[in-house]
C-alpha cells in the first residue's frame, strides 16, 4: 500500500477564482459530492472518481499502474481502487465556499426549499428537478441542455460582458467613423467656399473688366474730343499772331491805300474768326447704367449663381435592385437612395460609385447614369458569363447589401411572345416575314399560311387584319413598308408587287416578265423597290411607279452571285443586303461591295440593318436556330439562342428604336420579340 503524506495548500483571491478550478479537466464536468467527487493523484492532479474508474479499466493490466491524464506520470493504484485515493480536500472547500456564496444569490425552489434550481440552455428557462415534469428528466432530458444555474449565472455574466465589450467596440467605431464624417465635412466645407470664392473672383474679374473698359472708353472720347478742341486752340492763336503782325507798324504807315487794304483784310479776318468762336466740339460726357435692364439682369444672374446641393442619404437603408445579366447586351443595377427615416429621397447629385468585377477580379467597366428622382442606375455591358460582384457605395460608405453577386448568362429569352397555330385573331400559319413601323409602333406579320398579314401593337396587342387580297394561295412571301406607310408584298406564285393601303385596298400594282420566282421585297429611302427573285437568281431594282430600272446577280457561288436568296434589305447609305448562305452587300446601284463569309454549315433566313449599322441576321445550322448579331464589317459579335423557348426555323426579322428585334419563328407559329443591346 503506497504510504504518504499530502498537503494541500493554496491562496485563492475570491474575486479573481473562476468556475474552472472547480471543473475536471478531463471530462470538463463540474466536480460534485457523487461520480464527479474530486480525487487528489500523488503528481498533486485531481481528477474526477468517474474519469480515474474509466481511466484505470482502460490503461490497467498486469503492471498496478496507470498514467496520469494530466502530466502522463505513471501512478500506482492503491489496494482499495479509486476510491482509496484521498479526496482534494481543498476542492471540496472551494466547492463549499461557492455553495456558501451562491446560497446568498441563487433563488431555492419556493416549493422544496432544499432544491436548487436548475437553468436549460434549450429552453431557456429555471425549473425545479421535482417540480419539473418529464420534459427535462427521464427519456425527455437527453433533448435538453440542463446547467446549475449558479454556471447559467456566470456564463450569462460573461456573455454580458462579452457583449457589452462588443457594443463599446461598435460604438467606438461609430464614434471614429462620425468624427471621420465631421472631419470630411469640415474638407467639405473648406473646398465648397474655395470653388464659391473662385467662382464669384471670376465675377468679380469680369466686373473689373468691364469697369476699365468703361474707363478706357472715357479716356478715349477724352482724347478725341481734347484733340479737336486743341487743334482749334491751335488755329485761333495762328490768327492771332497773324493779325497782331499785321497790325504792327501801322502807325508808321503813310499810304493811305494800304491802310484801306488792310482794313478790308481785317473785315474779312472778323467774318472768319466769328466762327472760332464756337468750339468744334463739346464737353459733354455721362455715365450711365439705368438705360436698359442690364442692372436687373445682373442682379437676377446673381441671385442665380451658384448653388449649394446638399444630400439627406442614408447609404445604410439605400438598396440595390438586381437585374439579370445577359452577356453583350447592356444590363443595369438600378439603386434607390433613402434618408435615415427610411422615406424615399426624391433628388439626385448623390456621389454613387461602384466597383464591378469578374470571378478573376478583373474590374469591368460601367456607367452611373442619375435619374435625379433619387434612384441611379449602373449600367454595364458583361462581356462573358460566370458569377460578378459588384460593390456600391454613397459617400465611400456601402449601401445595405454591398457588395451584390450577379449571375450573368449567355441565354436570351424572349422579352415578348404572340401568336399561337390556328386561323383566329392570335393564330400564325407560317409567319414568313415581319416589318414594324416606327411611327406608331405597329408590327405587320406576314401570316403566309393565312394569306394575310396580321398586324399588333408593340405590347403585343392585336389590332387587325389586312387581306387576303394581294396574299391570294398562301403565297405572300414578302413585305415592306413605303415611305408613304403603304404596305408593299410580293406574290411568288401571281408574280405581282402590290401596294396596299391601310385599310388593305390594293392602291397599285405591277409586274416583270423576267420574273420567275420572287420572294422577297424592300424599299430603299429614294422609294425605290428592291425584289429578290431566288429562280432568277436575280434582284430587281424598280422605281416608285414600277419601271426597271437595273437587275444584277445570276446563279453561282462567286461573287456576286447567288445560290438560293432567301432574304433582301435595305443598309446605311442604302446598300442592299442580300442573304442566302452568305449575306452579300452591294451598293445602291448593284455593285458588289463585300461579303459575310458563311459561319458555319447552314442558311441565313432573314435580315436587317439597325440604325447603328448593326447587322441582324435568322440563322438555321444542324436543326438549331439562331439570331446572328454582327458589326457593320460583318464581324460575328454574339447569338441569340432563346435557351429556354428555343426558336424553330427563325425567318423574317425587324429591329425597333429601342434595340429590341422581333422574329419570325416559322417553325412555332408565333413572334417572339428580343433585346439585343
């Protein structure tokens, strides 16, 4: 049997203890009088009876020994067991003394006055063990964190303090950050009365200018007006000596003709010198201001000069709406600014900035565009899909939210979808080719299945039908719109042009006899009609009332020839764009120009020029279709897919002032409308 003697000595600020010299440091339970009693090891450890009988069943063979948890010292097991080791009389006094204190603060159970009262962290609330019901004893407990409440006390002290120490740090914070502000603000303050001295300085130089202008002008008129009148000065003391000489020695004169003579030169001398004495000219000269509105014009200009803009944003409540990314086309973050009330802000001149990046980090460029209603929006164009973020800030301080992902994707849905199969008021049989007019905004379908063409508005509305005069034998193949807003349709199978009003009375009519088989039609700015004929091979270029007046193209792969055109319109600068499985510009005239080089394997089936020189062009490859959209040089820019109502046999297309395309899904019956800016 080991024989020694331990004593135990500590000296402990109670103020300073904590709950962890109470706590087994393998188990990390609190030591108590039951299977947690502590137990004092000869390396002066103490560890719990329930960790030393576990400890010892797991580390004991033939050796008597064990390793302590704590320092790993190898112990021997006294010949009672564990519960031979003596107990660590000093935690056991530390024990009483907190009981003792915490008697003085932990409230007993009002029923049994000899229970302490108990805390669960997942109900969070202090019960009785027997005045609680199942909930938190027998099978119930196992669902329920259950402490002494003299450890709920202390942990809720930390935590008190943790959160306290959490609250003086953001205050601290919120102190530096408004001291920033007032520190910007006093910046602020300092540039706006710079830019307002400099401001009214360059009034004040203006004033000066014109103030010595006024001056200089004075002095000018001084100088004329001085010069003639000294000039007179001049002439009347010539006259006076000349007389005073002739005057003298007149005394001594004796001839009494020159005498005579001399006073007849005196009286002319006095005929002539009364009109020296008249000045030439005047002293008159007056400064004035009032004669004209000038003074009341300046006073307004002033009162007008300048202005102060101030800003009630709160950039903590502002948010951010964000919209749906699509690769190439513009997209836009739109930010809705707020006071620190939360009521909306009606102005703008607010110093919003943003910072867009891709998944690389490298910066894509945008653009703040003010609507001074207090909302901005942040438009950019993502030149690739994959995930963005972009952080917005007002005054160099982010917005709720910031910084946002964005999700941009190659996929262009529809904005607008009409028309369905069938022959009533929505229904498309065959919808070939479409056009639209930009001075009501109406778009004309060519419904060939129908022989009609079907006409809506730009929300998709429908407005009426025209034909099927002019469409007879479902073979309209082709529309275009006059300058006159006449509606003109080639006939492939009667191989008439017609022209049609806008109630659908045919206004006009003519044909060719080189026609074969014509299937599309267009009008230039000078109202000339353009006809592709694909058994001819050939366009035809006609004047306002039907003469021919050139033709060019024949069958071939070359240059400036055609396998089977299946579309023709009108460019910049009224170049002519005809499309089979290239697309081919010629002048106005029918001289080739240049080509789009075919992409791939497959046909073009419609096309148009925006505006901008943009080139839009239906494309069918491998039973896949497609909106090409190319520069003006014919360089591929990027497709639209439709991903999710994918297009089927795309045709006709026409573009709108705002970057929107409507296209002709031959193949599902219906228009389908896009953007493609």
């Amino acid at each position: 049997m080991m024989s020694s003697t331990l004593v135990e000595t500590v000296s402990i600020n109670y103020e300073d203890f904590n709950d962890s010299f109470l706590t087994c440091g393998t188990c990390l339970c609190v030591y108590d009088s039951s299977e947690h009693h502590p137990k004092l090891l000869p390396c002066s450890h103490t560890v719990c009876k329930n960790c030393l009988e576990r400890i010892v069943d797991t580390q004991i063979h033939d050796t008597g020994t064990f390793r302590c948890p704590i320092c790993r010292e190898t112990i021997g097991i006294p010949r009672g067991g564990v519960i031979a080791f003596p107990p660590s009389f000093i935690v056991n006094q530390l024990l009483d003394l907190m009981s003792r204190q915490r008697r003085d603060v932990i409230p007993k159970c009002s029923v049994h006055a000899a229970e302490e009262l108990l805390f669960c962290e997942s109900c969070d609330s202090v019960f009785c063990v027997q005045c609680s019901g199942e909930e938190h004893n027998g099978r119930g407990a196992s669902e329920h964190t259950v402490i002494p409440f003299s450890i709920a006390i202390k942990r809720m002290s930390e935590i008190l303090l943790y959160k306290a120490h959490l609250c003086i740090k953001n205050l601290n914070n919120a102190f530096d950050n408004v001291q920033a502000e007032v520190h910007q603000l006093e910046n602020s303050v300092d540039r706006t009365m710079e830019n307002i001295n400099r401001s009214f300085q360059d009034v004040i130089s203006l004033v000066d200018k014109r103030r010595q202008e006024c001056l200089a002008m004075v002095r000018k008129i001084r100088e004329e007006k001085k010069t003639i009148l000294k000039e007179q000065l001049d002439l009347i003391q010539a006259e006076k000596q000349k007389v005073q000489g002739d005057c003298d020695g007149l005394q001594y004169q004796v001839e009494v003709r020159n005498i005579t003579k001399k006073i007849s030169d005196l009286n002319e001398k006095l005929d002539s010198t009364s009109t020296l004495s008249e000045p030439r000219e005047n002293s008159f000269l007056r400064y004035e201001y009032k004669h004209n509105s000038a003074m009341k014009d300046i006073s307004n200009a002033l009162n007008n000069l300048g202005r102060i803009k101030v800003s009630t944003t709160f950039p903590a409540l502002c948010s951010a709406k964000i919209g749906k990314g699509i690769t190439h086309l513009k997209s836009a973050v739109t930010i809705t600014t707020v006071d620190y009330h939360g009521n909306p802000r009606t102005s703008g001149s607010d110093p919003v900035i943003a910072d867009l990046r891709n998944e690389k980090g490298d910066a894509i460029e945008t653009k703040i565009k003010d609507k001074n209603d207090g909302t901005y929006e942040i438009q950019y164009v993502p030149p690739k899909s994959g995930n963005y973020k972009i952080c917005v800030g007002i005054f160099n301080r982010p917005i709720r939210g910031s910084p946002f992902s964005i999700s941009v994707t190659d996929h262009n849905n529809p904005v607008m979808k009409y028309g369905v199969q069938g022959t009533k008021e929505s229904g498309f049989m065959r919808p070939l080719r479409v056009v639209n007019n930009d001075s009501d905004g109406n778009v004309y379908v060519l419904d060939t299945g129908n022989s009609r063409v079907k006409i809506i508005d730009e929300f998709g509305a429908f407005v009426r039908h025209v034909g099927p005069e002019g469409f007879e034998n479902q073979s309209g193949m082709g529309i275009a719109l006059t300058n006159d807003n006449q509606l003109a349709v080639v006939n492939w199978r009667t191989r008439l042009v017609a022209f049609l009003s806008e109630e659908g009375d045919i206004v006009s009519k003519f044909t060719h006899d080189c026609f074969v088989e014509p299937i599309d039609i267009a009008v230039n700015s000078r109202g000339e009609i353009i006809v592709a004929d694909i058994g001819a091979s050939k366009i035809f270029i006609f004047d306002s009332s039907g003469k021919l007046l050139t033709t060019f193209g024949n069958k071939g792969e070359r240059e400036g020839q055609f396998r089977n055109i299946s579309a023709v319109t009108i460019g910049k600068c009224d170049e002519i764009l005809v499309a089979d499985h290239r697309i081919q510009i010629f002048t106005k005239d029918g001289k080739f120009s240049r080509q789009v080089p075919n992409q791939a394997k497959g046909d073009y089936g419609g096309i148009v020029v925006d505006s901008s020189g943009l080139i839009l062009a239906t494309r069918i490859e491998k039973g896949r279709g497609f909106v090409q959209v190319l520069n003006s040089s014919g360089k591929l820019m990027f497709c639209i897919d439709s991903f999710e109502d994918k297009l089927k046999r795309p045709s006709g297309l026409t573009v709108t002032k705002d970057h929107h395309v409507y296209v002709a899904d031959l193949g599902n019956n219906c228009i389908k409308k896009y953007r493609y800016r």
